[in-house]
C-alpha cells in the first residue's frame, strides 16, 4: 500500500488519549461500584445481626462501620483526585512530548503487518501483536498490552477512506476491546 501521511494535531492526539483514559476510567469506576455494593451488602448483615440477635460481639463491627465507609469514601476521592491530575497534566504532557517527536509520520498496512514511519526511525507490527480494538465513528484505536501505547487514527488524520480500511482489517483479525485489558 500506498504510504498516507498522519496529518496529526495536539487536540486530536489530546483527544484521543483521553478517549482511553476515559474508558479505562470507566472499567475501574465498575470494580469500584461493585466494592461498594459488597461493602453495603456486609453492613446490611451487620445490621441485620445486630437488630435479630442478642450476640452483644456484633456492636463493635457495627461502630467501625462508619469508619470503613469513611475510608471507602477517602478512596473513592484520592482515585477521583488522581484521574482529574493525570488527565489534565500528566497525559496533556505526554501528548506534547510525543506530537513533538512525530511531525512527519506516515504509515502503511496490509492484511499482515502495519508500520509507522518516521524519518529517523520506522515501527513495524504484525496485527497479531495488538491485543485489541476499539472504533468511534471517525477513529480506530489498536491496543497494545500498555494501552497508553495504542495506535489511534481518526479521519481528520489519515482520510475517510484509511479509516474504513484499517476498521475493516481490525474486525477480522482483532477482538473489540472490552472493560479494560
């Protein structure tokens, strides 16, 4: 195939690397809710024990429950706190290191291998060394094991056209990501 030129940009490379976060986000953000249903199922027993029993060893459980749930709480929060700084910083910093390093990048693919080539440099991976897919409407993430290290292309970058071809060769040799590697 024919080499396409990248036409990347910071807000799309910015873009699309919150789109990630957001849905790695997203699968912590689901163990998260199924913890705290566990840890509300544990204080309705609690409770339960407490108000049908006259096992007096219940009542200490039942005056740490609050703490737990403030502990719980505090958590939830430092993970909130923790997502807002890599998103607005963190990943923002990344994105400004790597679109620095890749001004002029184009790539080409086929049915076995897709390569990235820089002027001083030139990546190649066989389909089978990514782990997954994910697509929007105008773009297509390719996941690594890191997904941080995905390869993503959107329609403003590579053409309408590039983009239905690398969807296309993605479904038949790749598993659409789910909730997270």
């Amino acid at each position: 195939m024919e080499p396409i030129r990248v036409n990347n940009s910071f807000e799309e490379s910015y873009r699309q690397v919150l789109f990630i976060d957001n849905f790695l986000v997203k699968a912590v953000n689901k163990k998260n809710a199924k913890r705290a249903l566990f840890c509300l199922g544990l204080s309705v027993i609690t409770l339960l024990l407490f108000f049908t029993t006259n096992n007096e060893s219940i009542v200490p459980w039942l005056f740490l429950m609050p703490f737990f749930w403030l502990a719980f709480v505090v958590y939830l929060l430092y993970i909130r706190y923790k997502t807002y700084k890599r998103q607005k910083y963190i990943l923002r910093e990344f994105v400004e290191e790597v679109f620095q390093q890749s001004q002029h990048v184009t790539i080409t693919f086929d049915n076995d291998e897709i390569r990235a080539i820089q002027p001083e440099s030139t990546l190649i991976h066989k389909w089978s060394d990514f782990r997954a897919y994910l697509e929007e409407d105008n773009a297509i993430y390719l996941f690594q094991k890191n997904p941080y290290l995905a390869w993503s292309f959107s329609s403003r970058e590579v053409g309408n056209t590039t983009i239905t071809k690398l969807k296309t060769i993605a479904k038949e040799k790749l598993p659409v990501l789910q909730d997270g590697l």
